[in-house]
C-alpha cells in the first residue's frame, strides 16, 4: 500500500490547486500549487474561512453550494468561473467540489482548481492569429482589383481634360484624378511595404522616444506622455522603422481619442510603460524572456462591439479614421513572432506589445 508520506509528496507536487475544508468551511490544507494561484500563504491560510481566499467574482452562490454538497455528498464542477486574487485581479479556472468521507468523522469538501488562463489566452491568440492572416490576404487581393483600373481611370481623365476647352469641365476631371490618387494610395497602404526589412539591433526606449517626441508635435500641448521604462531591458534584433511605424498607429489613435473626448474629465494622458516578463505565452509558444511595452490613455475607452475586431483591416471607431493603423502594427508585430493586445474601458485603454527578446525575425 501506498503510504500516507507518498501521498502528501505527490498533492505537493501536483500543478492542479488543490484544498481541503472543513464542515465549517474553513482551510484545512491546501497544497503549494493553491498557494501560489491564489496568492495566499498556508501558514496564514489555514484554519481561515474558504470565503476569504476563495472569491468567485460571481457572487457567493458557489459557497451556498459547497455548503449544499457538505450535507448531500454530490459533488460539482464549475466551468471558466473568475476568481479575484488578493483584490487586484481576476483568474480564469475550472474547479471541482467533492465530498472527503472518513468512517467516524465530520465530512471535508475536497477542492481540485485548474487554471486555464493559458489554455484560453492560446486559443484567443492562435484565433486572432488566423483570423488576422486571412483577412489580410482577403484585403490584399481587394487591393489588387482597386489598383488594376485606377490606371486606366485615371489615364482616361488625363486624356480627357487635354481635350476639354471649357475650364469648368476641366475641373472635373481634376476632381477624377485626384480621387484616383487617393484611392491608389489607400490600396498600397492595405498591399503594405515592399522593403525588405533593415535589421539591426534595437533599443526600444530609442523607437519610443522617436515616437514620444512626433507625437508632441503633433498634439501642441493638449496632451502629456509619461515615461515609465524599464533601462535594464536588453536591445532586440528588429527593424526599427518597422517598430517605430508599428507604435506610433498605436499611439495616433490614443492621441486622437483623446482629441476628439468632450466628456474628458481629467487632463489628457499617455503613458509609455516597458517591461520584461519571463515564461510568456505567445500563441502557442513559451517564450524565456518577453519584451512588454504598454501603451495607455485615459481616453473614452474602445466601444464594446469593436473591441474583439479592432485589428482587422478597415474596422474603425472613428469617421475620419481608415481602420488601416492598427492591423498593419499587428502584421509588423508578427512579423517577429510578437502579438498585440488590447483592454479597454472607458477612462483606461491600453495596448500591449509582446515581443519576444531571444529571437529575431523570421519571414512569412
């Protein structure tokens, strides 16, 4: 038989969190796994009411029911409930409730806790992935059919206004030929560049202050740029035109949301924030060290409907807007294996840039 050592190493070592609770719902055990999901220490956890560590963001129906299964023995599973760690934020797990039965003894729930943030953030990253690459050649190829009679139309109205006598008319076809222009220039910006990239070792903090100061220029004073670097951060092998290119459509649209905010009730802010995180997901590859660069405002927030389609081509917030900036940051960011995301409510809106640091760029 296995003895009562055995058991108590492998519950030590298990990645499931795993707790037990008493009749009165109070901590009983909890292993090393539990402890560091919900952020809690056993010696201090221990004996506390479940209630206190265990906070389901849906209310206190699944107390009530672990009270319920304490007195039936029917266990139960909840699917992606959303648990608030410490206050602060919010995991993603899966949990099951089973009653611990001893001959001569109060019954005991026994708690098994699966997180599933990576699972779900694999599966949300893999979706936006390809669901990016196919609109992209959908929008490249609507681009080509723009492009091939642009020529002709234009070529047309050149001709035509030679012919013309009449200034009036010639106007006309002036007006042909400058929307023809403009309809070139919206189809090569959806086609993207043809350069090849110049890769070169990158500091990112030198792309930001590039940006940072184009920026000021552009906004006149209407708004203030916080920095808040991390200078530990090692350089990257990229393009830095490309990375420049990529934070600034970013870092436009925050500035023209804040511009275009009547209800702005505090002073206008965009914070520029980097960081280095380590074991991080991307799509559905683990990554040593992580570059994340943050770019915030404390705009109107990003409409909810809009918020899950954001990065494909021609979907835009704002009339004046092409829909064009933020999917080709995106493709410049997966272009070195890299993944934008974006949260956003009314009052915080911020666009995180992971980019990995131990590889460079790899072509598509």
């Amino acid at each position: 038989m296995l003895g009562t050592s055995f058991c108590k190493r492998v519950l030590e070592n298990l990645s499931t969190a795993v707790l037990v609770v008493d009749e009165q719902l109070c901590v009983v055990y909890l292993n090393p796994s539990a402890e560091m999901l919900l952020a809690v220490s056993r010696s201090r956890t221990i004996g506390q009411p479940l209630a206190h560590i265990f906070i389901d963001c849906e209310g206190d129906g699944s107390i009530l029911k672990m009270a319920q299964t304490l007195k039936t023995a029917h266990p139960f599973t909840k699917r992606e409930a959303h648990l608030r760690v410490n206050g602060l934020h919010e995991v993603t797990v899966d949990y099951t409730v089973s009653s611990l039965l001893t001959p001569q003894s109060p019954p005991e729930l026994l708690i098994e806790i699966q997180p599933i943030d990576r699972l779900l953030r694999i599966s949300r990253e893999e979706a936006i992935v390809s669901n990016h690459q196919i609109t992209k050649q959908l929008v490249r190829g609507v681009a080509h059919e723009i492009k091939n009679p642009l020529g002709g139309i234009r070529g047309a109205a050149q001709l035509l206004g030679r012919a013309l006598t009449d200034n009036n008319l010639k106007e006309y076809t002036q007006i042909i030929i400058e929307e023809a222009d403009r309809l070139r220039n919206l189809a090569d910006r959806m086609l993207g560049s043809r350069k090849l990239p110049d890769l070169q070792a990158v500091n990112i903090h030198e792309c930001l202050e590039r940006v940072r100061s184009l920026i000021l220029v552009e906004a006149e004073g209407r708004v203030q740029i916080v920095r808040d670097y991390d200078l530990s951060l090692p350089e990257l092998t990229a393009d830095p035109d490309q990375l420049i290119q990529a934070i600034l459509n970013i870092t436009s649209n925050a500035l023209q949301a804040l511009s275009e905010n009547k209800n702005q009730q505090q002073p206008a802010r965009i914070i520029l924030k980097t960081r280095a995180q380590r074991q991080f997901t991307i799509g559905a590859v683990r990554h040593r060290l992580v570059l994340r660069l943050d770019i915030s405002d404390n705009g109107p927030g990003i409409a909810p409907h809009l918020i899950d389609t954001i990065f494909y081509p021609m979907v835009t917030g704002r009339a004046s807007g092409s829909g064009l900036g933020l999917a080709i940051s995106q493709d410049i960011v997966n272009l070195y294996h890299g993944m934008i995301e974006c949260e956003s409510h009314v009052g915080q809106t911020t666009f995180s840039i992971f980019l990995p640091l131990e590889s460079g760029y790899v072509s598509k």
